[in-house]
C-alpha cells in the first residue's frame, strides 16, 4: 500500500529512499536486445505456424478423407485375408472398389 511504512515480507523501512547511480539503468526499464526480438519473433512463428497447421489438420473435410482412406484400407485387407471362395472375394474386391470410387467421388480426390 502506498501509506505503509514497513515491508511486510522482510519488515524493513519503505520510507528509505534508494539512490541508482547516474548511467545505471532503472530496473523497471530493461531492453530487450537485438537477440532477444530474433528470439521472440522466432518462437512467435513457431507458434502461429503450429497452430495454423492444427486448425488445418481438425478441420472437417481433413477428417473425412482420414476416415475414408482408413475404410478403403480396412476394405483391402478384408479381400486381402479372404479365403471363401473366388465368387465371395470378387464380391468384396467389386464393393470396395465401388466404395473408393464413391469416396473419390464425395472428396474429389483419392483416399
């Protein structure tokens, strides 16, 4: 508080006045060097390109393609792991074949 006399951490006088040397910087008053704006400003881009790279990665048409391209991929190893007969495996292979046309398709582009 302004009116207070003694320091209530450590108790000594506040109305002692503390003299700083001519030349000697004021301790509120630090600068920031050349290094430190570099510094700063680098880890500022650092900052902003990760987030713009996380708003990108989450957004909705980035989910779809993931999901698509893990069920075309889920859609291979089934024919892959097959072993019912020719007729059943062609079956399959002809609806995964259509469901990454579809997915093409609905993303314009492949999964």
């Amino acid at each position: 508080m302004a009116e207070a006399i003694l320091c209530k951490h450590c108790q000594s006088d506040l109305r002692q006045k503390i003299r700083i040397p001519p030349g000697w910087p004021i301790p509120s008053e630090k600068k920031v060097g050349r290094v430190g704006k570099i510094v700063v400003g680098i880890t500022i881009a650092i900052t902003l390109y990760l987030a713009v790279g996380f708003y990108v990665s989450n957004t909705s048409q980035d989910k779809e393609s993931m999901q698509a391209h893990d069920a075309a991929e889920r859609c291979r190893e089934e024919v892959d792991s097959y072993s019912g007969p020719a007729v059943g495996k062609s079956i399959i292979a002809e609806v995964c074949r259509k469901l990454e046309d579809d997915f093409r398709e609905s993303l314009s582009h492949t999964p």
